[in-house]
C-alpha cells in the first residue's frame, strides 16, 4: 500500500487554514487515517453530458489514486443505491446514493462535536467508514456506534475499518432508529439529511449531550446544520449553526416530481404578479425559510418547448402547487390545489427581507416528542411550528 503520510499532513494543512482543523487531537487524526482505504472499490467521477466516470483503486496507478482520494470534494461511490465504481465498464448516469463528503465538511462536523475523552458516541450514516475512522482514533473504537442502513455499504465500511485497525460497533439498520443497546449517548451525530429530527435521537442522547445533524426539506440545497442540546425533561434546544448539506436519509428519501409538468400544473385557482421573484428559491437562506414555511413543497426547474425559464413548486401531500412564468423581468405566479403555496412562502420572505435578510445561523430551534419549533428572535412572524406524525 502507497504511503500516504504526506498527502495526510497536506490535507490536515489545508483544513487548518480553512479554520475547520483547530484541535490537534483531531489534526492527529486527520494525519493518521488514511482516506483513500475507504474509497475501494472506487468512484465515481462527473463526466460530461451528466454521466459518471468510474474510476477503480485496482485500474488506477498509486500517485493517481492518491491525488483523487485526497482532493478537496465529496466522492460519489454509489449509484442507485446498488451500483459501484468496478461494476461500470465505462461512463454511466445514475442518482449518487452514497458518497465520501469532502473532508471540509467531515471534520468541521467532528471539532462542533465538543467531544471529550471517553464520551459515547451514536453516529448515524456510516457511509463510506472514514468519519467513523476519524472518531475511532480520537475517542478509541469501543466509544463509537455506527449506523448504517444499506448492508452492502456497510459491509465496505467494515472491510476499510478493519484494514485501517478499527473494530467498532457497526450496526446495519434503519439509521432513523439508531441503536439503543448502548444508549444513552454522549453525542449523537448524522451524516445523512433529515426533515425533522428523530426523537429517538433525542431520547438516546444523555441530558446535556449534543445532537448533530443536517435538517431540511427534500431540497439538494438550503439545508441547515442544527445542534441541539439535551435537557433533563427530554426535550432538545438549539438551533442552526450553518449551512449544510448531504444526501437525504433514506428512509425520508423522496421520489422526484417527474411525468408532464404541464399537465400537473394545468388547472390554476389564482393567477396574479409576484411580489417578490421566485428566483429567491435559488439562494441558501430563503431555500431553508421557504421549506420551514411549506414543509412538504419542492422546488422543480424546467423549460418550456419555446426554451423559456419555468419555475415550480408542488406539495404532493396537499395536492398543491404553483407555477411561475417570466416576462421582461416581471413574473407570474399560477397557483393550485387546497393549499397556496407561494402566498404562504411569499409572506415569509417578505418578513424576512423587511427583517434585515437574518442570516440561517440566526435559526432557533426546539425539539420535543410531538413538535419542532424553529424561530428568528426579535421577528415573531418568523416562526413555525412543525408536528410530527
């Protein structure tokens, strides 16, 4: 095996000056586990018209495999939830299902962690293995839990783990449960994105311990970062600390909006000027506002025969939706089904931007058994109440 140290020690550098690598018992971790173990038996790469471009650690030289296993950016490694790099002869399309996140993103999760020697530790999306690899060295292997949903993935994630000296309790389930054996826990933290939290977290995470996970909507952006603290009555209380983003849990995966749009969107109640443009969906903090407004609502670009711009926005559940057209700079907004889409997101970010535009680190939130409430302090028109099911 091609000794890695230097690229290691690169890598470490660069975090640090990003401001992400600050502690140097995580720095010593970074240097210490190697990332390219837990990238066999390959990736996938972008390649041009959408596909992939399978790239295998046998068909591949030592140098070459190094540089794409340190380079600075998450790494496909599956596809449709089955295929892998060595089973594609060539370039391929397909959905990423599972990925290795670009280290930025792994350890910056790991230092806002807060975790200290000895802690418990519930992580839930195994993945590829190389965060729980990370955690392994720093905390030691029996203080680490793992959780991951698909049994092939997982059994990859041993395979790396055991290679780099590792191990742990790699559990193979639904991550959404976790794995109460050895609750309670010290720290909880996701690497899959999930529309609430669950309060099975919440429950296997000891008073004062942390919950760290990404939240959102179904959306591939506008998603947040919330950490949440444990109280002694069982409920969680934080809020968002940034932006985030990762595949969604699978279990809460949704199937895309597809089939004739035109059709879908065909008879409207209402048809009148936005008051402000839909193009704002496009940007990170009114994606995240509009998802807290209309939780079940996505967002779906397309083009019309004659090549114009469309916008939309569709709440299967509520048999919703509202469509948006532009003409000289002014957009249209039509709008149907039982729930108005754009008029309830619309006044959320009309508040918002009269509000100063807060940025999402300015997101409270509260978790009990039976609802999540996010709110923007000094704006009691931003907020929302989210009950679960």
């Amino acid at each position: 095996m091609t000794d890695t140290a230097h690229e290691r020690r690169a890598l470490a550098d660069r975090l640090a000056e990003a401001g992400v690598l600050t502690d140097p018992q995580w720095r010593e971790a970074v240097e210490a586990v190697p990332r390219e173990l837990f990238l066999k038996p390959g990736v996938f790469l972008p390649a041009e018209g959408g596909r992939w471009q399978p790239v295998t650690s046998v068909g591949t030289s030592p140098a070459e495999w190094a540089q794409i296993a340190y380079r600075d950016e998450s790494l496909t490694t599956q596809l449709d939830g089955h295929l892998t790099a060595d089973q594609a002869g060539g370039p391929v399309t397909g959905s990423p299902t599972s990925s290795s996140t670009t280290p930025v993103t792994v350890v910056d999760m790991l230092e806002k962690l807060e975790v200290e020697d000895g802690h418990q530790v519930l992580e839930i999306g195994t993945g590829t293995g190389y965060s729980s690899a990370l955690l392994c060295f720093r905390l030691g292997e029996d203080n680490v839990t793992t959780v991951e949903v698909d049994p092939d993935v997982s059994a990859r994630a041993d395979a790396a783990l055991e290679t780099a000296g590792y191990s742990t309790w790699t559990v193979t389930g639904d991550g959404l449960l976790g794995h109460p054996r050895r609750a309670p826990y010290d720290r909880t933290i996701a690497t899959c994105a999930v529309r609430r939290i669950p309060y099975t977290w919440i429950r296997q995470t000891k008073p004062g311990g942390i919950v760290l996970t990404t939240v959102g909507g179904s959306w591939h952006y506008g998603t947040g970062l919330a950490k949440v603290t444990i109280a002694d009555d069982g409920t969680a209380e934080g809020g968002i600390i940034g932006r985030s983003s990762f595949m969604q849990a699978r279990s809460q995966a949704e199937v895309p909006i597809g089939g004739d749009l035109s059709a879908r969107t065909a008879y409207a109640d209402s048809e009148r000027e936005t008051k402000v443009s839909p193009l704002l969906l496009e940007e990170w903090m009114p994606a995240f506002l509009a998802q807290l407004a209309a939780p079940g609502a996505r967002f779906t670009r397309a083009t019309s025969q004659e090549g114009d711009r469309l916008l939309h926005l569709f709440d299967p559940d509520r048999e919703s939706f509202a469509s948006f057209t532009e003409n000289d700079g002014t957009w249209t907004v039509r709008q149907g089904g039982p729930a108005a889409l754009w008029d309830t997101i619309e006044q959320t970010l009309r508040t918002w931007q009269d509000a100063g535009r807060p940025e999402i680190s300015t997101v409270r939130l509260r978790v009990t058994r039976d609802v999540h409430t996010y709110w923007i302090d000094g704006n009691p028109a931003l907020r929302w109440q989210h009950r679960l099911a």
